[in-house]
C-alpha cells in the first residue's frame, strides 16, 4: 500500500475523530433531544441508503477516485452548515449532507486502494490489506478521539472541533487530487453498461448462499452498533455525573478505537492461523460481540463502563475484518466498490430499523433495555448462522 494512500486514510479518519466523541453533544446542544437524536440518524441512514448503491456502482463505472472527492465536498459543507445549526431545520441539512458523504465514500477508496494491491502483491495479499485498511482507519480515529475530546475541554465549546474536520477535509480532498493515481480501463469501450452491471452484480450475490447469510449479518451489526455509537455518551454522562469533563470522552474513544485496532491485528493473525476457517472466526466473534454487549449493558460504573466500552470494540474489530475478508473473497475487482457500497448500504438499513425501534422504545426500555435488546438479536442470529453453516460443512464433507 502507497505511503501516501496511508496518509490520506489517516488524515481522513483523524477529522472524523475530531469530532465523533462529542458528535451527538453538538446536535443536542444545537437543537436536538433523546427523542429526537434517533430520528436524526434515521433521517442519516435513509439518505445513506437511498445513495449508497447507486454511488458504489458510479465508483464501479466512472471513477473511485472521483466519486470518493464527490464525498470531500459534501463533507465539507456538512461541516459549514453544522456551524451555523441553532435549530432542528438546519440539523437536518447538516444530516442529509453527512450521509450523501458517507455513501459517495463508503467503497470507494477502499475498493481502489484494495485492487491496487492486489494487482501488485496478488490475492494473497487480500487479508493483509484489509486488516491494514482497518488498522490506519483505527489509529486515526483513536488519535482524532483524543484529540477532539482536548481539544472541546480547552475551548469549553465544540466550534474548534467543526472547523478542524472542515479543514482537514480539504486537505484530504488535494492530498487525493494531487496523488491519487487510479488504475485506468484499457479500453474506455470496453466499460458495460449500467444495466449489465446491475444484472452482474445481482448474479454474484445471489447466487453465492454465503452472501445472503453475511449481509443479514451487516443488517444486524447496523442494528446494534448505531444504538452504541447514539447512547454512549449520555449513557456515561449519567453514570459519572459530568459536569464539563468532556475530554474523558475523548479519553473513551481513544481506548474504543486502540481496541478496535488491536482486534484487527488479532483478526489478521487468526485469519492467517486458520485460513480454511474464516467463517468460524466470523461466527464465534459475533456471539461473543453479543454477550459483550449484554454485559456492557449492566454496567453501572464508570471503570466497568470503560472497560465494557473497550472489549466490544476490540471484538467488533476482529470481527469487520473477517467479515471484509470474506465479502472480499466472494466479490471480484470489477464489482469491488458496488459490492461494498451494498454492504455498507444494508448496514444503513439496520441503522435506521434500529433508530427508528430506539425513538419508540427509549421512554419504555431506557439505554440499559435497548442495549440489552439489541445484544440478544446479534448473538442470536450469530448462533443461528453457526449452525447452518456447520450443517453445510459437515454435508460437504460427507459428500
């Protein structure tokens, strides 16, 4: 992987880490509530999944690279409007703009940088990349964590937060212009038409069983995480009583996403120790996710929330790449980014099922009964996925 492309996915993740731990604290303070937080990211992942298929197949058709700047500038103004947010309105602009740069984002430089290595170390190298994707993706949202939890506790406001991310943005966006070489059709003809595309790309998911069993994952991994990444901090808030201290939440991200890295380093060995066993790796990971979530759950003090918070990003962190390595595996270069956009877009449809479920039931289940909830269905259908494709594997063997 380019020196370069690991600068640009480090920059790009350090911005976003800027402002994730006091994200939904700036959309509360300007203008949101409990209630209506949920329907804020609803709103997220229904723009999200309104374009995140057609972009992946634009990045497939016309361009990973300029799809991915065509996220830079819609980031950017997201940023410029979520300066001058005072009420629910402009919160909304500022959310359909964040989720137009997710899904013009989501698969495509990942999908370029991806093939390029593959073209240059071959598909050996698929595992080893991934888990090098994960790990720069990691590192600089757990430098951006702590660094925008610092940088909030100085400047006793989140405006320095916006303007850093708005910023870097930009720098991201010349750092792609002026560096980033995408590997060029041989023959501008021989680009298929969208229509094909789509019928290709249909073919390949569906006629693979092991697709469909891995994107209802994805649906289910969207379902809980969003509940994690929407409840934390007010979840923290309340069981340490703040009153300021905001930089702790950067200090929380900051060991959220050391252990994410340290998991997608333990994936990688564990994928290259058991080559042949990848989807047993994938299974046990989501159970345990599961249980780790229920247990976080019951977390009733702030070392034991920490530590909780810790363990289910080490062990989501283990799991997204083998998880990435097996729709890698099953999906082929010419499909790589439409392929990953899809996930990325069944992902969005868990987010808005679970944001829409948590906007209901908050007042009933409060964040502990959500938590609780949501841990049960992964583990469960993580189970349930264990055993059909042991069944599978005991056939295959039989036969």
């Amino acid at each position: 992987m380019a020196k370069i492309s690991q600068i640009i996915i480090l920059m790009n993740n350090f911005s976003l880490g800027i402002i994730l731990p006091v994200l939904n604290l700036i959309l509360l303070e300007r203008g949101a509530s409990l209630k209506t937080l949920p329907i804020l990211i609803a709103l997220y992942a229904i723009t999200v999944l309104c374009v995140e298929l057609p972009s992946g197949i634009c990045a497939d058709l016309f361009g990973r690279k300029n799809v991915f700047l065509i996220s830079c500038i819609f980031q950017f103004l997201s940023m410029v409007l979520l300066l001058l947010s005072n009420n629910m309105i402009w919160l909304i602009f500022v959310i359909i703009c964040n989720g137009l740069s997710r899904s013009f984002a989501s698969g495509s430089l990942d999908a370029l940088i991806i093939d390029q290595a593959l073209v240059s170390k071959g598909e050996d190298f698929l595992s080893k990349v991934t888990s090098r994707l994960a790990i720069l993706e990691g590192i600089g949202l757990a430098v951006g964590g702590i660094a925008g939890g610092v940088i909030s506790y100085l400047s006793g406001n989140y405006t320095m937060n916006i303007i850093l991310r708005a910023g870097l943005t930009i720098v991201v966006l010349v750092l792609c212009v002026l560096f980033i070489k995408e590997i060029q059709k041989e023959k501008e003809t021989e680009r298929i038409p969208l229509t094909e595309h789509i019928r290709l790309g249909k073919e390949i998911v569906f006629s693979t069983p092991n697709f469909k069993l891995i994107f209802a994952g994805v649906f289910f991994l969207g379902f809980f995480l969003i509940t994690i990444e929407t409840y934390w901090q007010p979840a923290f808030t309340q069981i340490a009583g703040l009153t300021g201290s905001v930089w702790l939440l950067g200090i929380i991200t900051f060991f959220g996403f050391v252990a994410s890295v340290s998991g997608n380093t333990a994936a990688h060995k564990l994928l290259q120790q058991f080559n042949n066993h990848k989807w047993k790796v994938y299974n046990i990971n989501r159970i345990v996710l599961g249980i780790c979530i229920v247990i976080f759950a019951l977390q009733s003090s702030s070392a034991g929330y920490i530590l909780g918070y810790a363990v289910i990003y080490f062990v989501l962190g283990v799991g997204n790449v083998a998880e990435n390595t097996l729709i890698n595996q099953y999906t082929p270069s010419s499909m790589r980014a439409s392929v990953l956009s899809l996930s990325s877009l069944i992902t969005q449809i868990g987010v808005m099922v679970s944001s829409l479920f948590s906007s209901i039931m908050i007042s009933y289940l409060q964040i502990k009964g959500i938590w609780i909830v949501t841990g049960l269905l992964l583990a469960g259908y993580a189970l349930f996925v264990t055993v059909i494709t042991y069944k599978k594997s005991a056939l295959e063997a039989e036969s």
